[in-house]
C-alpha cells in the first residue's frame, strides 16, 4: 500500500533533517509553505541558527490550480528528479542541485535558491540580467544537443524517451496550447472585453491549420528531452546567476517548444510595458532591452549549438553539406510558431501570466492583451517563412506601432 500523504509542516522538517550534510545537529529548523505555482506543494526549510536552508518539492495527485476533481499522476516528481539530473550534467551550474528523491512521497529534496529571484516578479520589478542570454542559450544548446539524436547514441534515446513518456502532462499541454484557445472551451477564461477577439481566433482557419502543424510537432516530433514549461516563472535569476527549475512537464518533444516558451514570456512581459514602465522613454529603453533579449538568446542559440554538433555530432549522415543549415532552419521556424502558440494561450486560456493579469487598468490592460494577441498569431500564421530572428523582432514592433 502507497504511504502517499500530502505532507505537513512539520514532517517536511522531520525529512529534512535527515538529509545528511546540510543542517547541524543542533538547532530548531523551521518550515514554510510558499508553493504559489500551479500544481505543487512547496516547503522552505531553513535552520537558523545554521542560516542553512533548502526545499522540499512534494506533487499532489490533482492539479492545485483546478482542485481534487483533475487528477494528476504523481509520477511527474521522478521526471522532475530525473530531469533535473541530467540538466545538471549537461549544463552544470544551471538547475538547482539535487539532494533526494522519494517516488513514493513524490518528493524532490533540492537546494534553496532564495537568494535568487523568480524571474517573472524580477521583470515585473523592472530588473536587468545581463548574463541571462549567455545562461539560457547555454542550458538550451545543450540539454536539446546533448539528448537529441544529433549529440546521444541513437539507442539509449530510444530508450530514455521511454522513461519520459508524460502522457498526464502532455495531454495538458495538448489541450491548453494547442487546441482549447482555438474553440470555445469550458477550461478557457478571459476578461469580458476580449469576447471579439476570442470568436475570431475560434474561427480564423488559416490560424487553425498553423495550429495543427505545431500541435503534431508537439505529439510526434519526439527530438530532444525538453525542460516543457521553460516560462519566466520556471526560473530563478540574479543579474549574475540562472537557475531553471519545474522541469515536471518534460518529455521527449521539438526543441523549439523550449525556446519559443523563453521567447513568448519575454515578449508577454513586452506587451505589457504601458503599464510596468510608466514614462515613454524608459518604456521605450525597457522594449528595446527586451527585443535585444530575445535576439541574443537565439544568435547564442544557435551559435552555440551549432559547435556542439560540429566538435560533437554522433552521426555520420547528419554531417552531410546543407544538412545543419536546413534543420537550424527549421528549428528556428518550429520556435516562431511555438512562441506564438505560448502567447495566446496566456491570454485565452487557462493558466494566465502575472505581467498582464496584474495590471489593474481595464484599458491599459486590454492593450497588453491584444498586443500579445497580435504579435502571437502573427507568429503563428508566419512561422512557416522565417528565415531570420530579425522578423521576430519585426512582427514584435510593428505590432506595437500599430
Ligand atoms: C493545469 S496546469 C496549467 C499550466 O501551469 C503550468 O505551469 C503549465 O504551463 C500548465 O499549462
Ligand atoms: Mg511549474
């Protein structure tokens, strides 16, 4: 019989404390529930006397976001565990450090990175990082290189897409991506005033036949492990520090799901910067910031995964002239389109972002909302001709000029 319990306070003390190496032997530790995500417990743990600390990860068997009555595997904490493990040996540094794992409790015992700051509370604040292109673009090059047929033996692949079959929490993302934004369904939620332009995303066809190229990507196309759900809210950042955390979602699927997820929540908080940044100037500087964010993290991108496959390739084939060319090609188009699709659904769906639902105008806020509406389906409907990061830029600003 399972010994399965959502924990308490004070057993995620007791647990912690029999973590070895992290706490003294003396010395009361206190516990904290802080989970303000959309599917698990949470407890801070921190000793201090020690001035020690660190984080137990606990999954509940329904999403929290919802309630009891959606039920969700509790498996999704050894893909979390294990995710996190091969992240840090692919781009060490980058992902919090692993303690213990208990399947059974569904639990991940992992470091405290409260000296950093979730990175969608520091854009919102108006925070800068200037290292964070350089760290994205590295986890991203690598994690994709390195668990992808280009950089890993062909056969273990086969056989760790197996333990990362998600099916619970893909089908999430099947649905809240890349179906219910497009149809007038139950689970959507949206302000009042956006009733117009959800109808006309329910029944714009040409924008529905993008949406069913991407969605097969994202059923079929079984081409790296990806982190799943690589929001802003699924990393902790300094000016001098990333830390990619929540890799619950991840599963053998395009990379382009991963980098579009960065692009489309830099490019949310873009959409909402009449708000955050209140003169035109600094609004102004705070675009262009963003803009050039989101061009570095692609040019580092693909840079650097492009050295990976020429000093690490696996396959001979793969080696052939217009080969690499043809799939950055592609793999820059499937992040157009991703990123878009990771747009709308903030904006129709179920789950929303904080940097548009927190702005407190009903005006101010409706521009942000068709602004990422915009430059999202646009995204979308032209995924299939980009040749350039150049017209991501593009779309991003001609949507707000207009
Ligand atoms: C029911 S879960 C809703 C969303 O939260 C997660 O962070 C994922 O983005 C998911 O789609
Ligand atoms: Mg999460």
């Amino acid at each position: 019989m399972s010994n399965y319990h959502p924990l308490t306070e004070a057993e995620a003390i007791e647990i912690a404390r029999s973590i070895s190496g992290i706490f003294e032997q003396e010395g009361e530790l206190l516990s904290r529930e802080i989970g303000d995500g959309n599917l698990n417990l949470v407890f801070h743990v921190s000793q201090p006397s020690s001035g020690r600390s660190l984080i137990v990860k606990q999954a509940l068997p329904y999403a929290k976001v919802v309630g009891e009555s959606w039920p969700l595997t509790l498996d999704r904490a050894r893909i979390e565990s294990e995710a996190l493990m091969i992240e840090e040996r692919l781009a060490p540094g980058l992902v919090p450090k692993v303690y213990h794992t208990d399947n059974e409790l569904a639990l991940t015992i992992m470091e405290d990175l409260s000296s950093h700051k979730i990175m969608r509370q520091g854009l919102i604040e108006g925070g800068i990082y200037p290292q964070f292109a350089e760290d994205i673009s590295d986890f991203l090059a690598r994690t994709l290189f390195f668990t992808s047929d280009l950089g890993m033996n062909q056969q273990e692949k086969k056989l760790l897409v197996r333990s990362f079959a998600n099916p619970e929490l893909c089908k999430i993302t099947e649905e809240l991506i890349f179906d219910h934004p497009y149809t007038n369904a139950d689970t959507n939620s949206f302000d009042s005033h956006l009733q117009a332009d959800a109808e006309q995303l329910w029944s714009d066809a040409t924008l529905h036949f993008e949406v069913a190229l991407l969605r097969e990507k994202f059923l079929t196309h079984a081409q790296a492990l990806l982190h799943g759900d690589l929001h802003t809210g699924s990393i902790f950042i300094t000016p001098e520090s990333t830390k990619v955390i929540d890799p619950e979602f991840a599963y053998f699927g395009p990379m382009g799901f991963d980098i579009g997820a960065v692009l489309a929540n830099l490019l949310l908080h873009y959409a909402s910067q009449e708000h955050w940044s209140a003169e035109v100037s600094a609004r102004q500087e705070r675009r262009q910031y963003l803009l050039e964010t989101v061009r570095r993290i692609w040019v580092s991108f693909e840079s650097k995964f492009r050295a990976l496959w020429d000093g690490h390739g696996t396959d001979r084939i793969f080696g052939t002239a217009g080969y690499q060319d043809d799939y950055m090609q592609r793999l820059l188009q499937d992040t157009f389109g991703f990123t878009g699709a990771k747009m709308v659904r903030r904006i129709v769906g179920l789950a929303h972002v904080a940097d548009i639902d927190r702005i407190p105008n009903d005006e101010t806020r409706a521009k942000a909302q068709r602004l990422a509406l915009s430059i999202g389906t646009a995204l979308i409907k032209q995924n299939r001709q980009a040749t350039s990061i150049d017209q991501l830029i593009d779309i991003a600003e001609t949507a707000n000029n207009t």
